[in-house]
C-alpha cells in the first residue's frame, strides 16, 4: 500500500516538472525564436565544456542559486552545491559529444537553448535558461533527461 502511495507522489512529482518545464519553454519560445548575442554570447563557451564534462566551467556560469534537474536530482540549489552535483553526473555519465539542436530568447533578457548530450551509448536532452543581467549571462536552469 505504501508503494502504490509512493509510486503515485513521485509520477505526480514527475508531471509537475514536466509541465513547469513546458511553461518556462512556452514563455520563451513567445519570443524571437532566435538568439542573438547580447555582450558575450556563452552558449559556444558551455557547448564545449558540456562536450568536455567540464563542471568546473560550467559552474562559472550558474547564477547564485539555479534550478538543477538531473536523473536521480531535482531542487534549486546554490552555485556551488549544483557545481559539485553536475561533476558528479558528468563522472557517473562520461559526456563525448553535445549539440545545441534549438536556441531562442526573450523580450525579458532570458535566453535558452535545447540539445542532445551524448554520454557513450546514452543519449539525454538538455534544456538551460539563461538570465542577462548587466552584460553578463547567468544559467537559471538547468535540465537533463536520459531520453
């Protein structure tokens, strides 16, 4: 009994972050559908750090708390603790290749972009939302899903 409570609450869980997830990608694919670099563009500079497996470097990038999604991990944490989770990930699924497959912005300095990580025989999807604050972008969120 206490199985089918616990199975029912994580699928429940499960939905909720799905549909966040298609909120925040619905309220920014309402912008300009294109990206366009404004001050430094870090998309390039985390592609190949994703492609790397390098945490350290993208943990630069983290704003001071982030919303990290990962197999097994969900929760907003500090820039630091996402830091050391995401290296952990990345020593659990040794990344070879990543490909930004989309990329968009919108009206309010916040950015995205969508693509397919590869880690040996797994492949995942990768969603980060960017926020532009004084010349500087931060990631807001980050998500990734085994496909």
């Amino acid at each position: 009994m206490i199985c089918i409570f616990q199975k029912y609450f994580y699928n429940l869980h499960v939905v909720r972050r799905f549909k966040m997830t298609l909120l925040v990608l619905g309220t920014v694919l309402m912008g300009t559908g294109s990206m366009q670099a404004q001050g430094k563009d870090i998309i390039p500079v985390i592609e190949k750090a994703l492609t790397a497996g390098n945490s350290q470097l993208i943990s630069t990038y983290f704003a001071d708390h982030v919303n990290l999604s990962l197999p097994g991990t969900d929760g907003v944490y500090s820039k630091e603790q996402a830091g050391a989770i995401l290296k952990e990930f990345f020593t659990r699924h040794k990344p070879t290749q990543f490909k930004v497959t989309h990329k968009g912005k919108s009206g309010e300095g916040a950015s995205y972009f969508v693509g397919t990580l590869t880690c040996g025989a797994k492949k995942f999807s990768l969603y980060v939302l960017l926020h532009k604050t004084a010349n500087n972008s931060t990631i807001k969120q980050f998500q990734v899903e085994e496909d």
